[in-house]
C-alpha cells in the first residue's frame, strides 16, 4: 500500500472533531466558549491536580489571545498540536504544546534599519515599552495561514503598519506578503486634505482582534490612549491576495470614534454581517447624510462595509464628554433565541450599561427622553466600567466588570436576568477581565479568567470557577504552595485559550501552559 500524501495525512488528522482556537474567543459570534473541552471538569480541575505545567520564554508582551491549532502534519516530524504566540516586540511564535519545543519563530523588525514602536512615539504609556503586535491574529485552517498585523518604525519609511500572511508550519510569507496597510476616504473631518481623510500609521492603534469571514480579514483600528484627534477604521482585506477590498471610517467628517474593544474583535453572523462597537466621537449618523458614527454599534456589509444599520445611547452626547465608549466590550452575538427577536448581540460601554440588541433591527438613535427603549433591553446600575469582552454558555452570559467580581447574568427568551444571578468572590481589579468557557456541551463548564494584579503586576494569575455556579472558585494560579503555579508579569485584558485539557496564559515575558499533573 503507498504512503498516504502529506495533504491526505493532514486530512486524516484532523477527522475527528479536533478541537481548534483559531481565533479571538474561539468563534466569529466572540463567545469565548470551547464547547468540545472533555479533558477538564469540574471535578479535576484543583491544586491537587491541576497546575503549571511549562513555560515557554517570548522577547516581548503577550497582548493577544494565544492560539491553537490540532494534529497539525508537518513533515519529517508528523502530527502535533501547535500554539501560536504575537509578541510586542513584533515577533510571532509557533510552539509544540506538548513541550517540545519551538517550530518557528518570525520577526517582523530588522534593528536599527526597522524597530517596534516606543511609548513615546505614540505618547501613550498605556503598553510599555514598545508596540509590535497587540491585536490577536486569526488562522485559516483550510488554508493553513495565520493572519497578522504588526506595527513598526523604519529609520527611513517612519511609522507603518504590515498585514502578514503566515504558513502555519514553516512561519514563511505567503500571498504575495507582507502588504503595508493605507487607506483613505472622502471627508471633511479632522486631517482631511482636500476632502481625503487618509489612514495615519502613527495615530491608529491595532488592538482589535483580527476576524476572518467569508475569505475576508477584517482589521479594526483605534489609537493609543485617546492621544490627538483621530479615527477609528475597519479594513477589509481579501484573503487569498492580500488586495484591500474595503475600507469603513467611524468618523469622516468629524475625529475619534476608535474601535479598541478592550482586544475583542469585530464579530461576524452567520449572514456574514460585520458588528463592531465603536468609541467616543462625533456623532451624526441620525442626520440626513450624516456618516459619523461615534458611541455607537454598527452592523456593517461584508463587501462593502458601508454601514447598514446602528445604535446609538440616547445619552450620546453624555458619553462623549465622559470618554465613556459605548462599544468598549465589543460585539457578543447570541445563538438563536426564541423570544421575538431571534438574532440578539450583547454589549456594553465604559459607563457599565449593558444593552441587548436586535442584530435585524437595532435601533438607531432615540434621542432624550426616550432612553433606548426601542432596544430589546438595556441593564443599568449593575456593573461598573466594562473594559473587557463577555462570554457565553449554556444560558449565562459571564462578565467581569472593572474593580469588580465575575458576574452571570442568565439568559431567558432573549432577554437577561434584570442583576446578575450569581458572582464569584475574586475581584478582579481595576481592569477586570474577559472571561473564556470549557465545557463538554451542555456539561462541565468552567469560567476561566486571567486576574492582571494592576495590570503591570509582578505576577498574573490564572483562576478557575465552576461555570454553572460561579461562586465556588476551583482553582487559583496563587494556591498551590512554594509558587509551583505562579505565572509570568500580567499583562491587561490577556484572554486564557483553553484546548485539549491545557490552558495558556500569556504574560510579559513569557506564555505559561497549565494542564492536568502528572500522576
């Protein structure tokens, strides 16, 4: 009998229903839910069991969601489990997530010709003390490509951003890569030149996960601590040559409207409809040909990315002056519910208001004093700044707002509970968290999430609760005696990826594997 091609093998591998975190929060709805985890319960998940198991050591800050992918064939080596780590020092890393080793590793600077960018480039000390790569890459299995954005000084061509394409088992530039990022559309706002307002590589900031629909990459663009006047952008990009297809300001005719999410990515329904959650801007999408979209969440085209649909807080003009980014958690969009409005997203602002929407009617803009009662539901007074994304399963929404606890909130006919119906006893600090979901189905989930210790701290810490009731914490990183378990420096609003009974951590200076002790 012959040989099985590499193609084949790779093929064969994959059969099974492995389980993959190809992206931010493992799906284009961001729910942040591994469904398929049947290693890690409840039951095992403890300091007497469960634990650090590995290191592996980064050159930089580990801002983005760690990623995975499953019974990968690489030749000359076979089958192996990956994960594939951006740094800021502009570097990405493909590891062994067994502890093999390192497959490869990718820089994208070549010091003192092209450098990361400082802190003081951008005169934000929100990520010290350099920006390469914040946002989280997404991966193509079929093709077996990861996508990314690094950002980067060069000695003579100044400040630039690079959309990479990358093999997944060699780490080498696919499709023509790396293409440099511009873009510009007609408007009179701010740094228009004769009605162009042009993308600035200097001003904007990639901290949006990236997202892959449809053969497209999105890249959502914000800029580095509210610095200046600027704009916020999505980008669309054809996967298979790199060519820009599409462009969206948030502001053409006015300035800001950024599009951090606090690292959430845009998020895509299964139309293939782009949602996004937009910061503090102008505003003036309510007017006849008004096409500022500042505090708003904006369903967009996938082809084209002209804005389709929006909602917008009555009190626009309130979060404005506040900072207060009405679109700070990102997009969650929900599974079917059987309530009058099927197809619902979540999200919330820096204010603590968390808003239900209809994703085939959103709203608009009501103005006071109307108080956004054309939306499906709007939760005010229970949580404060949310800075981080929500996750979903099993009829809970999980959230962990800033200087809070983690919170659930169950989920009824479309509708939330009015307060949250269970919380843990962590707090989890000024930052708060986004939390991430393992369970086997409809059994055995778990609420993971990653405690930042003021967000700089010395260390990390990883923490575990039951997912059906969240009071009864299972495991903290901080347990275990002698340190065994302590993680790496904390990084912000990191996200743990948990996969195949492991769960990776990234940190300041390395990414951390926990998994099941050895007997």
């Amino acid at each position: 009998m012959c040989a099985a091609a590499p193609a084949a093998m790779a093929n064969r591998a994959h059969a099974g229903n492995p389980v993959d975190v190809l992206t931010y929060h493992n799906d284009n709805m961001r729910s942040g839910l591994n469904g398929g985890e049947s290693v890690l319960t409840p039951a095992n998940v403890n300091a007497g069991t469960f634990g650090k198991l590995l290191s592996y050591h980064v050159d930089g800050a580990i801002y983005a969601e760690p990623l995975y992918v499953s019974r990968l064939f690489i030749p000359g080596t076979g089958i192996r489990n990956v994960v594939y780590v951006a740094t800021e020092h502009d570097s990405v890393y493909a590891f062994f997530a067994a502890g093999a080793g390192m497959l490869w590793h990718a820089s994208f600077i070549n010091p003192p010709a092209v450098t990361t960018v400082s802190t003081t480039d951008v005169s934000c000390k929100l990520i010290v003390p350099e920006i390469g790569i914040t946002g989280t890459p997404v991966i193509d299995r079929a093709t077996q490509t990861l996508y990314v954005v690094s950002k980067a000084k060069g000695r003579r061509a100044g400040f630039f951003y690079q959309l990479h394409a990358l093999d997944l088992v060699s780490g080498a530039e696919k499709f023509g890569g790396p293409k440099t990022i511009a873009a510009s559309v007609a408007g009179s706002g701010y740094d228009n030149v004769n009605g162009s307002v042009s993308f600035n590589p200097l001003t904007a900031h990639q901290r949006s996960a990236l997202l892959l629909s449809g053969g497209v990459v999105y890249i959502a663009f914000a800029s580095n601590c509210d610095v200046g006047r600027y704009h916020g952008w999505v980008l669309a990009y054809d996967a298979a040559t790199l060519n820009q297809v599409a462009v969206f300001n948030t502001t053409p005719n006015g300035q800001r409207g950024g599009i951090w999410q606090s690292g959430n990515g845009p998020s895509a329904s299964s139309l293939g409809y782009i949602f996004a959650g937009i910061g503090n801007g102008t505003f003036d999408a309510d007017q006849p040909g008004g096409a500022d979209y500042g505090d708003s969440f904006v369903r967009l085209d996938p082809k084209t990315l002209a804005p389709l649909d929006f909602f917008t807080a009555s009190d626009q003009a309130r979060l404005e002056v506040a900072d207060a980014d009405a679109g700070s958690t990102g997009t969650v969009l929900l599974p079917n519910q059987p309530g009058p409005a099927p197809l619902e997203m979540v999200g919330g602002g820096k204010d603590g208001t968390l808003y239900v929407l209809n994703l085939n009617s959103m709203g608009h803009f009501c103005p006071p004093p109307c108080n956004n009662s054309q939306v499906v539901q709007q939760i005010v007074g229970q949580l404060r700044a949310l800075l981080s994304a929500p996750a979903y399963w099993n009829t809970f929404v999980y959230l962990i707002p800033s200087n809070g606890r983690l919170r659930a909130f169950s989920l009824h006919s479309g509708m939330l509970s009015s307060e949250p119906v269970n919380r843990s006893a962590i707090n989890f600090g000024i930052e708060g968290a986004s939390p991430a979901v393992s369970a086997n189905g409809s059994a055995n989930g778990i609420v993971w999430a990653i405690k930042a210790n003021g967000g700089y701290g010395p260390r990390a810490t990883l923490y575990a609760f039951d997912a059906s009731d969240i009071s009864r914490e299972l495991y903290g990183s901080d347990q275990a005696p002698n340190g065994r378990d302590t993680a790496g420096p904390a990084v912000k609003f990191t996200v743990p990826t948990v996969a195949d009974g492991r769960v990776y951590v990234g940190t300041r200076s390395e990414i951390d594997v926990y998994g099941l002790l050895p007997p």
